[in-house]
C-alpha cells in the first residue's frame, strides 16, 4: 500500500508535537494490578494420584505457574468511565475457567462505569458479592489455614466454580462477572443492589444465566456504637438450554435454581453481636438426553447463626451453627459451605502488633446418611476440621508463619470427634520478605500426612516460592 507524501508529513507532525498532551493524557488513566509467580517442587514416595492439605490433586516434580491481572480504568466526563481488564496467565484452562473470574474470554474483558453519590452502574465486566449462603466466592471466617473451614478443592454438585491445586487465586469474598450492575442509595439508611450476568461456567454444557438483588437496612445505634445491618436478597441461576456451547444437540443436564432469605447483622452492645443468614432454596432440574429421567425437584433451607465476642480491640470469640438441609441448593454460594451438613463452627484469635496466633475448629455432620466407604454403606459421616496458626513479624519486613491443620471424614458413634476412617493432617511454615509495601517474596513449605482405613497411606512435600507484586 503506498503512502501519500502528505498522509506521511501528518504522521512526522503528530509524532513531533503529541508528547505534551499525549502525557497529560496518560496521566488521566488509572491503572491497578496484581502479579504473582510460583515455583513450586512436590515430591513423595508414592507413585498415584497426589492430594494436598484440602484434598485438591497436585502434580509432581517441578512447575512454574504465573498470574497478572491489569485493570485499566479512563474517565470520559465527570461520572462516566471506562475501562478492561487484562489477565496473562499460563494456569490450566479448568483454573481459568473455574472462577473467581467467569469471563467469555481467557484473556481479559471491558466494562463502562456510571457513578454519582447515590447512584451506580456498570455494563460489562464488575465484582460482586452478597452473602456466604447466597452469592459468594470464598467465606474468610470459614478457612481454618488463614485462621477462619476450607476445602479448597471444593467442588460439589450444585455449586458453580472450584479451587483446584494449580491455581494463583488469592482466596476473597468476590466472584467476577460479565453483564450489568446497579447499586443506589435513596437514603443513609437504605441501599439496594442488583446485578444480571452470564457467567462461563466450567463444565456447563449450555450458557449459565443469573440475576438477582439485595435490599439493605441500617441503623446505628448508640449504645452499641455500631450499626444494626438487615439485608433482603434473591437471585436465580439457570441454564440457558435454548443456546448450545457446540452444535452436539441437546445434551446433559439442565437446572434453574431459586435462592432466596435474609442476612443480618445486630450488634447486642459494643463487644457483643449476631451475625448470621437464614436461605430458602428451590432447585429443578433434567436431562435433556434422558427423556425417561424425571430429572429433580428439590426445595431446601440452610442457616448460619454466629455469636461473636470481641472484648478487646485485639482479641475476638465467635460461634457458629450451621445447618444446610439435604436438599438445600445454592449455585453461588460460598465453596467451603456443602448441603445436608450441620454443626459447630469456633474461631478465636490474638490480632497483636508482631504477633497473629488464631485457633479454629469446626465439627460438622450428615443430617441425612449418605453412602460411606467401599461398601458404600448409608452412614451418618462426620467432618472435623481443627487448625492453629501463628503470624509473628521477626523483623519489619520479615515475617514467619506457622500453622498445622488437621481435617477428616468418617464414621463415630460421637458428635465431637477427629476418630475417622480418613485423616489429613499438615504442617506448614512460611518465610515472608516484604521487599516493597507492594511487593514480596515468600518461601513456604507445606507437609502433608494422608492416612485412610481404605486406601494407601502417603506423604507429600511441596516446597514453594513466591513473588508478588502490586500496581495501584
């Protein structure tokens, strides 16, 4: 293609004198990421599959695994923005597509943001979180290794997304979606939130449709010297069977799931308060390529019901009830909470200036038997969790972590106990090098102890490295 002489003297004109207001241009953008790299060695004896602390499947030998998320953000007026998110990262595409992030494409997505005092909205990609029991990612209060119950290979049926063993994922409350969100404040006291997406979702074989909206209220009350909190939420998830993925036919399984309740938080006085949710479930579902199968039509109701203690700044008692009914079904919810399970969540933990030490337990069972073992006998199963971790900064920008955590599942004819036909126990210690306010490295090592009445002992070693850095 030839060039005209003038077309090219433009050219040399714009490149000459844009550096003025090419900078001041730049200088409007926003620009905020996260990088993060790992080396990683596992090593054992044993020669199958191997499972780390929470029974996700890791890979033996060496691997090298990267993560960079760039958000990029440029006003066009005093209210109006827009923006991409740019994702580099050389994860398995099941992590990918696995969440937190259900977006149409691997490498990144777009947005247009709206915001004023008491109104926004976003069209294309946002984050979004209600509650554990309802829209959620990861529940922090339920995660024994960061002090809080996890199962962090927690995929189970009726649940979107996983967290599997190669992932970079900084575990946080927040899925992202791609579609449309609002959020206003008529007054102090009332907001409301709703949101409309259409998340990719591994493993689905059509289009997963889903929207839903919460409806908050606040009051401060002064004898408590914090704010009662009471939130409204509903939102459905379903297939959109009309649009396949591939041109195979109509296949597998189609669902539509209803959730539905109420959250709340109420502080009693200043150290004491309930926090909590209560959620109605309605889930149909059927098989598309097995017109003779029914399918299901299930309804359910799941709870948490916490009581926190907090005495000093410093020092914090909480108890949790949990009951999910057997039938109780949430697409979204948070990965650690599983249906037909109830029991006993504790958390206590010493937040000091040089020193973290947190303790954690949590012994959940069955409501209804389920089939247990090789026999595959209906048995009423028992999963503990116990955990202690302790943070200490040795230097100002030296830190050491110490923490052993301890989960199993089985048979007993007891409620409270850690006797079951699988157990998996392990010790963790890690170095971190704080090089910058954003930027570190760490060295961790993790040991984990599998023993089980039914299959193979093993041991598993994995040493990691770690360097992260931020951008805001």
């Amino acid at each position: 293609m030839k060039v005209s002489r003038a077309s090219f003297l433009a050219c040399i004109l714009v490149i000459v004198f844009s550096p003025a207001w090419l900078r001041a241009s730049l200088e409007d953008f926003d620009l905020t990421g996260d990088v993060r790299l790992r080396l990683r060695f596992t090593d054992s004896d044993y020669t199958g599959h191997l499972t780390s602390t929470y029974g996700e499947e890791v890979s033996r030998g060496f691997s090298l695994r990267h993560r960079a998320l760039f958000e990029i953000t440029y006003p066009l007026g005093t209210d109006i923005s827009i923006g991409g998110l740019i994702r580099v990262s050389n994860e398995p595409d099941e992590v990918i597509r696995s969440g937190p992030e259900y977006l149409s494409s691997e490498f990144g997505t777009a947005f247009i943001a709206y915001e004023t005092q008491s109104l926004a909205a976003r069209f294309g990609y946002y984050r979004i979180a209600f509650s554990p029991l309802s829209l959620m990612r990861w529940d922090l209060n339920d995660d024994p290794e960061g002090g809080g119950g996890v199962c962090a290979v927690c995929a189970g049926p009726g649940v979107a997304g996983a967290i599997l063993g190669e992932t970079l994922e900084e575990l946080g409350p927040e899925v992202g979606f791609e579609g449309l969100k609002f959020s206003a404040s008529p007054t102090e006291a009332i907001s409301l939130e709703g949101y409309f997406a259409r998340p990719e979702i591994a493993g689905e074989t059509y289009p997963v449709v889903t929207y839903g909206a919460r409806a908050g209220f606040r009051h401060y009350l002064k004898h408590a010297g914090s704010f009662l909190e009471v939130s409204l939420i509903g939102l459905r998830s379903q297939d959109d069977h009309k649009t396949l993925k591939d041109d195979t036919g109509p296949l597998g399984r189609v669902f539509e799931n209803d959730v539905y309740g109420v959250s709340w938080n109420v502080p009693i006085i200043r150290m004491l308060g309930l926090e909590g949710e209560w959620i109605l479930t309605s889930s149909q579902g059927s098989y598309l390529d097995r017109p003779w199968d029914p399918g299901w039509d299930m309804k359910g109701r799941g709870g948490r019901f916490t009581l926190s203690l907090r005495p000093t700044s410093r020092l914090l008692f909480d108890a949790t009830y949990i009951y999910l009914s057997p039938n109780w079904d949430s697409y979204f919810r948070g990965l650690s909470y599983q249906r037909n399970r109830r029991g006993l969540r504790l958390r206590c933990e010493y937040a000091g200036e040089q020193l973290v030490i947190a303790l954690f337990a949590k012994f959940l069972s069955t409501i209804d038997n389920v089939a247990f073992g090789p026999q595959a006998e209906p048995s009423k199963v028992h999963y503990p969790t116990l955990s202690a971790r302790l943070y200490y900064k040795v230097l100002p920008n030296l830190n050491l972590g110490l923490a052993t955590i301890f989960s199993g599942e089985g048979t007993s004819e007891k409620t409270v106990t850690t006797d079951v036909e699988y157990k998996r126990t392990t010790w963790l210690a890690t170095f971190t090098y704080e090089l910058t306010k954003k930027s570190s490295i760490n060295l961790e090592e993790r040991y984990v102890r599998r023993r089980s009445d039914f299959e193979p002992d093993y041991d598993v070693s994995l040493t990691s490295l770690y360097v992260r850095t931020k951008v805001w």
